[in-house]
C-alpha cells in the first residue's frame, strides 16, 4: 500500500512537473477541421486534401497568422481520417467539433461520406465545405452546408452539349457502376440529357456493373455492337483504364468520353497511351492554367512531386473560401458557437469568389455556380484546357 | 508481482456498488472541475475525450499532462473512493442480495446507467461512440448465437442489419416524417419516441424473415457451405438494395428522426443481452451445443436439430434486424455501401477477439474493437496494422478469443465482499 501512494505521488509530480511548461496556453486559436479519406478505397483523394491543406496553412504560417479585424491569429489545422466510411465520417465531424472547436470544416470528399456528416455539422451549427460532394442531397434544407464543385445536373448536359457539338453524334452509349451513387447519378443525368436532345432511344446501350468489377468485355460486347458512336463513362481513377483498354480490345474505336472523376493523377499513369485524345468534363485543367492556377499546380508539384488533380484544386479553393468568411466575419469573439454562426453568414455572402477552380457565387442552398472545364487528355499525357461551358 | 498481488488484496474488499461510487466521483470531478481547473492547470486544451488517448497520439507533448489528468480525475478518486467508503458500501450490497436477484441486477444496472449518462454527457463525441459501442455489442452477441453456439459460421450478418435498418427506417419516414419519398407523415410526429420500439421490432421480424432465405437452403450444409450460401445472401440483399430506385438506390436513405438517445439505446442493449442470456441457458440453448457437437449424436438423442438450428438462425437474425435500425436512427443516414463486407470483417474480428460461446466474451470484443478504433485513430494508416496484428496474437495465444466458453455469474459478481477468511476466495 504504501510503495503504491509512493508510486502514485512520484508520478503525479514528475506528470506536474512536465505538464506546467504548456500553462497557460489556452489561447484563442483558429482551428479548421479537415475530414478526409486518409485510409480506405480512395486515398489518393484524402492524399491531395492533406497536401492542399497543408500548403495552405503554410501560407498562413508564413503570414504570421490569420488576420481577422486587424488582429493576428494562430491557425491549427485537425486531420481526421473518416476512413472513406460514412460512420467513420460522423464520428470525425462529431469530434472535431464538439472536442477539437473547430470552426469550420473541410470535407468530406465523396457523396457517401459527405451526406451524413452535413447533417452533424448542420445539426451543431458548423460550417461545413464539401469541396467535391456532387450529390444535391449534401447541402438541401442545410444552412451550414456548402460544396465547391459544381452538380451533376449541371454537368451532364455538359458532356452531352460538348459531344454534340464537337462532333456531331446522335448515338450515345453509357457505362457505369450501378452501386456507386456518384457514377449512377450523373449517368441518369446524362441519359435524360441526351435523350432529350436526340429523341428516346437515342441512348442506345445503357449498361452497368458493380464496383471492384474488373472485367467489363460483356457490357463493351454489347456496347460495340449496338452501334453507338460514343462512350460516356463517369467512373473513377481505378476503373477507367481498365475500362478504355478493355473497350479498345473489342475494337471500339470511337471516343470516350468521362466526367470529373477522371481527373485524378493516376488516371494517365495507369491508362498510358490507350487514354490520350480523350476527354472529360472537369472542374479546372492543369496543362496551360494561368495565372494563379499556374502558381498553385507548380508549388504542388514542386513539393509533392505531381500534378495535382481536381480534389486538390478544390480543397485548395474551399479553404480560402473559409479564410475569407472568417476574415468578412470581421472578429473572433472567442465565443465559438457565436463565430460559427458570423462564419456561416459571411460565407453565404461572398460574391463573385476568385478561386483557382473558377469564379463562384453561391445560391441559396450553398451550391456555387461555376464553370464546367472540358479537358483533352493530349499526348504527352496532360490535361489540357480544351473548352468551357458557364450556366 | 508483488505491488499487483497486494494490489489485488488491498481491493478485493470492495463490492460493485464501492466500484460505482468511486466512478462516480470521478466522473462528477470531471464535471465540476475537469474543464475549468483541471485540465487547465495541466495546459490541456480541453477535457481530454476517450482518457487522453487521442491527444497523446496526436501531440506527444500532452501526455505528461493527459497521464496526470487521468490520474487525478479517474484513477485516484476511483481507487480512494472505492476503498475508503467499503466500510458502507459493503452493508449496501449486504442488503441489495437480500433482494430477488433480477432486482438488484437493475438496480446495479440503473446506477451504471447514471454514471455512463454522465460521463458521456460532458461531451457529444463520447455519446456517440458510446452508441455506436452499445450498437455493436447488439451485433456481436447475435452473431455469437449463430457462430458460437450453433458453432456454424454465418456471414449474412450485415445482410440482416441491412434488412433491419432499411425496414425500420421505411417505416419511421413514412410514419413520423415529412420526406421526399414518401409523402407527409401519416402520424403525428409527436408518437415517434412511442412507436419507435414497434418499428424496430419491425425490422427485426424483417431480419428474421429474411433469414429464412438463408436457412432453408442451408438445412443439410455446414461450415464452409453455409458460409457460401449466406455469403451470397449478404450480397443478395446489398444489390437488391442498390438498384430499388424507390427506396434511394446506391445514394442511400438519409432524413431518419433521432428517435435513438442514449438511454434508448443502452435499454435495447440489455434487453438484448438479457434475452440472448435467457435463450442460450434454455433447454433450446443446450440443444443448440449438442447441435454444434455432434448433429447426429444429438438428433439421436431426441433434439430436433433442424427446428433448434433454424430457431437459433431466425432468433440471431432477428438481433441483427434490432441492431441495424438503431444503428439506422443514430446516424440518420444509410446507403447499402454501409452492409458489405467490410462490416463483415468488422462484426467476425469484434465476436472471435471478444471471445465464441460467451456473452462476456462478445461484450468485451464489441467495446475493444470499437474503442481501440476510435482511441487510435490519429495514427491512421498504422492503425490498420496494430489492430490486426492484436487480432492475430490474440488467435494465436487464445485461439477461442479472450475470454471464451465462460459466463459471469452475475449473483457472485453483485455480492458484497467480506474478508477474506470468511469468504474464501477472492474473485
């Protein structure tokens, strides 16, 4: 018993002891939640959004702090991995902002994640920004929700406008992945868009499989032999090589043409030359940017070591929209709940919001309307600027 | 060893109820002075969440700190209470055991309740976990009905939480709320908390029912064919769900009420376990052994396998159907993505590292699992190292699970402790 109490104050002082060189170190500090898919199917995604939000805190740093009603403040970023699961992704949002206090929050990413933590951040009175989330269910009846990209009813009449035009088709097929809400989404826009351009059954293979699929020679059968003259195929990084080489080998030899999510880096390096004079649909095109698109594609690369892809772009931009809410609020209280909500309002004010995806101005639900990007994969194997379509 | 047998002797005089108090204390030190005091003068940015675990991952500076925080509001007063008021919790639980032992039993049970509210309350994040936990223990033990003790290995768990939660939440949103899908609600909101457990009970006779399109095929299968044969149902039900336009497809159903507070939900929990306890201690959990041990010994013997097997089956089923609408309702979000497998993986690894044929056992895995998820999740990647790893040295050293083939006995558990010449041993 007694070498016990002997143990226990030891400990307890050497504990004091340490533990009195952070006194007093509660001080107002703005903190930014980061929920990302670190860990899970898709981390390449939650990759570019830890560097993107890496480079931007640095930013900060360098300034010595964020300034807000002419006084500096230390900025703290919170990584939270959600695993690339929706509960993982309410339990982080839960965390970050009942423990961490952040004040506003960057993520999700994908819809699935995105859906259900909105409704924690909205439910706690918490900014959240989705920098990639196309589902509108994301930000409907949710005033503290709002997104950087653009929705998929925007951008399947996109794609579908683009193909008519540049190259005059009537005949559509589409290939998707029936379980995976993103791709299913926006091909159901696409369908109904082209459909209404070019008469019902103008869409005339309209096939599908379920995502870890490798092997898609049977839609493509069915594909090449329904006489479409082009493709549409909104999946992922992971899918579309397999799916262009798969369908080159069958002897299509029309275009393909994909959507947003093709525009990760590993899209090229996995497809190679089978994927170049292709195009898609994106938020902004890496080869031949300008201006401060330029500056933020070659620090990236320059510290990361590749081009970043959409995700990063967007994060990038989602970030700064946060800093310039929390600067328009105009002063930190201290009080958080009351910060949120000054946050919250200055968001839903900004106008004309100069980002590096496009200028955005946000509607009621918190959806920016921006510009579509159609990128042309070109042969050295970057994404090139090709044409853009405005609401 | 020496510190840890004296240890064990110096506490061996406290009853449960002694346990209580001592938390009890802390848990209130935390609420009064944890934020304000406390953590403050240790430099601590807040009350630290699940014990410090997460700040001690994240910033190896705050764990002089988060130790000392530990020490002075959990460890301390939990020990010195706990000792110091035997003297009258000891005549407490004297008294309690003199009572039918169910009412004690609740009585324990409403005090743990207490405290866990309180504890959990200080901060929204533990309320969640704590759910979620509670959620998971619902699983784990029905999943330890079928894999235990019928001893088959079922993999349509998620299938039949997915059942549970799509019915359950169908139901809620037609019923109680205003929703895209299904029109204006067809009762007033307000009856929500009432109806909720009818729904839920829904949902499980849902499960149940569904189990049947694994068990009747399966009647003459074992071990590796039932594992097939419920496999594809797992994914029977994912993709039936997928492409039901109706019902949201892969976008998921979201705009649940919260009609599953806490209490709601540790009530469910113990019900659940008090239920499963009952059945596994019945003659039908003992046919439900001799079943696993030897099929055909025991139809000799008069069991009548197939009805034991598909009762055990429908009845596991039927927890799962309970879990998944609570689950359901504390996210107020699902998509099919949800059921797969890697909620497979989650539930095998929470019922084989807790432990098979054992209630204690599935509790005990169920909060492991979740707990070390949640405690080590700064370290993201590595995450996913350590806690297979611990998965594989636990089937390598206890290849059962931790604590297996055993129960508690909860009247031994509950009584007071007097010395040790009167009593004997010393659990």
């Amino acid at each position: 018993m007694r070498k016990i109490a002997v143990l226990t104050v030891v400990a307890f002082s050497v504990a004091m002891l340490f533990s009195s060189l952070a006194l007093g170190a509660r001080k107002t500090i703005i903190k930014i939640g980061i929920n990302a898919p670190l860990t899970g199917d898709i981390p390449k995604v939650g990759e570019g959004t830890k560097y993107a939000a890496q480079m931007w805190l640095e930013d900060i740093e360098k300034a010595g702090g964020l300034e807000v009603g002419g006084k500096k403040y230390d900025v703290e970023l919170v990584i939270e991995d959600n695993e690339s699961k929706a509960e993982s992704a309410v339990k982080a949002n839960t965390k970050m902002i009942s423990q961490d206090d952040v004040l506003a929050i960057i993520g999700p990413q994908s819809s699935k994640q995105a859906v259900p933590a909105g409704e924690v951040a909205n439910k706690y009175k918490t900014v959240m920004i989705s920098p990639w989330s196309t589902n509108p269910n994301t930000t409907l009846d949710r005033p503290y929700v709002f997104r950087g990209c653009f929705l998929d009813p925007f951008q399947g009449p996109v794609v579908a406008n683009f193909i008519t035009e540049e190259f005059g088709f009537t005949k559509a097929a589409v290939l998707y992945d029936v379980a995976s809400d993103y791709p299913k989404g926006l091909a159901e826009v696409f369908k109904d868009a082209w459909e209404a351009k070019h008469g019902a059954g103008s869409v005339v293979a309209y096939e599908s499989f379920t995502t870890k699929d490798t092997d898609f020679s049977s839609q493509l059968t069915k594909i090449v032999k329904s006489g479409a003259q082009v493709l549409f195929t909104p999946q992922y990084y992971n899918e579309v090589p397999l799916i262009v080489s798969q369908a080159k080998d069958l002897g299509w030899t029309g275009p393909i043409v994909g959507s947003d999510s093709w525009g990760s880096a590993e899209t090229v390096e996995l497809c190679g030359e089978d994927c170049y004079g292709l195009f898609f649909s994106s938020h902004y095109a890496a080869a031949g940017a300008k201006g401060a698109t330029k500056a933020f594609i070659d620090r990236y690369e320059k510290t990361y070591g590749y081009i970043p892809d959409d995700v990063a772009a967007l994060t990038w931009d989602a970030l700064r929209l946060a800093q310039q809410a929390i600067q328009d609020a105009g002063k930190i209280t201290g009080r958080i709940e009351k910060d949120r909500e000054a946050v919250r309002d200055a968001l839903a004010q900004i106008k004309d919001f100069d980002g590096i995806t496009g200028k955005m101005t946000f509607t009621q639900e918190g959806d920016p309307i921006k510009c579509a990007v159609i990128v042309k994969i070109n042969n050295q194997g970057e994404y090139e600027f090709y044409g853009s379509s405005c609401p | 060893m020496g510190i840890a047998k004296k240890f064990r002797q110096t506490f061996s005089t406290v009853p449960i109820l002694g346990w209580f108090l001592g938390i009890l204390t802390a848990v209130l030190i935390e609420y009064f002075w944890g934020y304000d005091y406390i953590s403050y003068y240790l430099g601590l940015p807040k009350i630290p969440v699940l014990f410090g675990a997460l700040i001690m991952l994240k910033q190896p500076l705050m764990i002089p700190g988060a130790l000392a925080y530990d020490l002075v509001v959990y460890v301390i007063p939990v020990l010195a209470v706990a000792k110091l008021t035997s003297f009258i919790t000891n005549p407490g639980a004297a008294l309690l055991e003199k009572l039918p032992l169910w009412l004690s039993a609740v009585i324990h049970l409403a005090c743990f309740y207490a405290i866990l509210h309180l504890w959990a309350g200080i901060n929204d994040y533990r309320i969640l976990v704590v759910k979620l936990t509670l959620v998971s223990i619902i699983l784990t033990v029905s999943v330890n009905v079928i894999n235990g003790y019928q001893g088959e290995f079922s993999c349509s768990h998620p299938g039949f939480m997915a059942l549970g939660a799509y019915v359950s939440s169908i139901l809620t949103l037609m019923l109680f709320t205003n929703d895209k899908i299904f029109g204006t609600a067809l009762l007033p909101p307000a009856l929500g908390p009432y109806l909720f457990p009818l729904v839920l009970l829904a949902g499980g006779a849902a499960a149940a029912i569904g189990s049947l399109a694994v068990a009747i095929p399966s009647f003459r299968t074992r071990g590796d064919y039932l594992a097939i044969i419920s496999l594809a149902f797992m994914f029977i039900v994912k993709s039936a769900v997928e492409n039901l336009h109706v019902i949201g497809g892969a976008r998921g159903m979201g705009g649940q009420p919260d009609l599953a507070p806490l209490p709601v939900i540790f009530i469910w929990t113990m019900l659940c376990i008090w239920i499963i306890h009952n059945f596994v201690t019945s003659v039908l959990g003992k046919a439900l052994n001799t079943v696993r041990d030897d099929e055909a010994a025991a139809e000799s013997m008069t069991v009548k396998t197939r009805k034991t097997k598909m009762t055990a089956f429908m009845f596991g089923a039927f927890w799962a159907g309970i879990a998944g609408g609570l689950f359901a309702h504390v996210l107020t979000y699902i998509n099919p993505g949800m059921f797969s497998i890697n909620r497979l993986a989650e539930i095998l690894a929470m019922v084989y590292f807790g432990g098979l044929n054992s209630i204690v056992g599935s509790i005990v895995g169920a909060v492991s699992i979740n707990v070390l998820g949640e405690a080590l999740r700064p370290l993201e990647l590595f995450k996913w190292i350590i806690i297979p790893l611990i998965l594989i040295f636990v089937m390598i050293f206890r290849p059962y699970g931790l604590i297996s083939f055993t129960e508690i006995n909860a009247k031994k558990l509950l009584q007071a402790k007097k010395h040790k010449s009167q009593q004997g041993v010393s659990p």
